[in-house]
DNA sequence: AGTGCGGCCTGTCCGC
DNA sequence: TGCGGACAGGCCGCAC
C-alpha cells in the first residue's frame, strides 16, 4: 500500500516526464473512487500545460494552467508513464493523455483514492488545509509533538497517525519508530516525556527517509513498469512479524489491534 | 474538543 | 477443488 515514501517516489518518478506536457485529453472511466471524480476535470485540463508536480502528506498535486488535480492513491492505487497506450485493464479507472505521445495512468483495484480537481490553490482545499506539517520538515519536532499531546489521553500511536497532528505517519512506520525509540504503542500520548518524543520525531524522520531511498531504488522506473510497489519490508523490525523474536532482546514480538489497526510491538523493549 | 468507530472496496488468505 | 467469510488498510465524517 502507498505510504508516503511510495507517494513521494511517485512524485520524483513522473515529474520529469510529465512537466511541460500539455493535457490531450482525460479519460475517465471509473468516476466512483473514495469520492467522485470532480466531474469536468476533462474539460478543465484538457489543452492546459503541466507546470509542477509536487506532494502534500499522501496527495499528489499535479498543477497545470488549467488548475491542479489532487490525486490520492488510497492504498492501492499507482500512477505510472505508459509511452504507448495499452489496453485498459478493469482497473485503470483514468488516463491523463499528455503530448509527446503519452499517457499518465491512474490504476486503483480497491478504489479508496480519489482524483479531485481545484482551481485554487490546492493547499486551501478542505482536504489539505487543516493537515499537520510534514514529518520530514524542521517544524516536526520533538518540542512541536510534545506540546500537541498536552491532555492527550488517546494512545500515542492514533497520535501519531493523527493527520491533524503530522501527516504521513501509515500504520507500518508507526509500529516500525515506536519499536526504534522504544515506546509502548498503546501508552497515553500525555504521559511521554519530551525527550522521549525527541527520539520518537527522530526515528520518525528516519524511518520515512529509510523508505524513501529505498523506495527510490525498486520503484527508479515508472515508465512502462508494471507498478509494483517497492518494499521496506527487509527492514521492517516488527511489523508483521507477531510471534517472531524482536531482533534486539529476542523475545516474541506481540501484536495488538491499537486505534483499529492491527500494531506491532516488543513488550520488552517498548514501555 | 477529544475520542472512537463505521464505512468505502476488492484481492488475498483461511477454513470447511 | 470450490466457496464463503474474515481481513486489511487511509482517512473522512459522524456520534458521543
């Protein structure tokens, strides 16, 4: 599923191909996504020139004259460079036909993304306006955390998924930096002291910055690639890996459903 | 205001 | 082997 490193490599990976590139024609066949395609966005781009692509927490924006499409990947959705046209398969919900004979395809089996159309900025949208900085900015700090979870009684793990609080925080990276700084996922986010979320916001930026590398080397080719994601997976300290013994202590890595999502963790070595 | 949960959707996996 | 059901997962929007 993307994270953010997936989005972030997808935005590095289209970017030079498509910038430049005037819209021939949008094509879209599956308007039923998260929400409905906006509808008009074929007509709104149609003919205009891509100016920018660029990231905001897990939306891709792809700006043009004719305004900005707001993509979102869901959890399985790709955005890829066709150099020829091949069949749309069941799930290539919408092609953005581009000049130089191109074509960016939309591809999204479980349809939780969504493609929406503004012609403001994007940043005002009401998806992205009220979204948390980003994890790899200096405004996401140790101080910055610490100060949001004042009478937070939730478990620190729905805080840091938390897009109002920093976005980009998916449920794998969670469990992954609250193993590396050595927190108990479930413990209340106000009882964490400020140098524990220090090393917590360090592990973070880590992490994501692990999986943005690594991410760039399986996922370098989005011309006529098949789309597959690249993995953090040899990585991965205690994601999926119930039962397995924790690579520092070695005892049974557990898993508990925290904040409806199924979480990872060392008892002995996260309090 | 903070918190928890329902729901969207389909591929994959498990048990019978 | 085939089939049904549970599950995963981002994240909005609602209810308390």
């Amino acid at each position: 599923m993307p994270e953010l490193p997936e989005v972030e490599t997808t935005c590095r990976g289209i970017e030079p191909h498509i910038i430049g590139k005037t819209f021939q024609q949008v094509v879209v066949r599956q308007p039923q996504l998260r929400w409905p395609v906006t509808p008009g966005i074929a007509q709104a781009l149609k003919g205009e020139r891509v100016t920018a692509v660029g990231r905001r927490a897990k939306y891709l924006l792809l700006q043009s004259t004719g305004g900005t499409a707001i993509v979102h990947l869901g959890m399985s959705g790709s955005l890829r460079i066709l150099t020829k046209l091949s069949p749309a398969g069941p799930h290539d919900h919408v092609d953005f036909l581009l000049s130089g004979s191109l074509a960016l395809r939309y591809t999204d089996p479980r349809r939780f993304g969504s493609i929406l159309w503004t012609n403001d900025d994007p940043l005002q949208h009401p998806l992205l306006e009220t979204l948390g900085p980003e994890p790899l900015a200096n405004s996401f700090s140790g101080d910055y955390l610490w100060k949001r979870a004042r009478g937070r009684k939730a478990p620190v793990k729905n805080f840091i998924m938390d897009g109002k609080m920093v976005v980009g925080v998916g449920n794998i990276y969670a469990s992954e930096a609250l193993f590396r700084a050595g927190i108990h996922p479930g413990r209340q986010a106000r009882r964490i002291s400020l140098a524990r979320y220090q090393s917590l916001v360090s592990h973070i930026k880590a992490v994501l910055g692990e999986a943005i590398t690594q991410g760039g080397t399986t996922l370098r080719d989005f011309v006529d690639s098949d789309g597959q994601p690249g993995y953090f997976s040899q990585s991965l300290q205690v994601y999926g890996r119930a039962g397995e013994p924790c690579n520092r202590c070695s005892a049974a890595i557990k898993s508990r459903v925290i904040g409806q999502r199924n979480t990872f963790f060392c008892t002995r070595c996260q309090t």
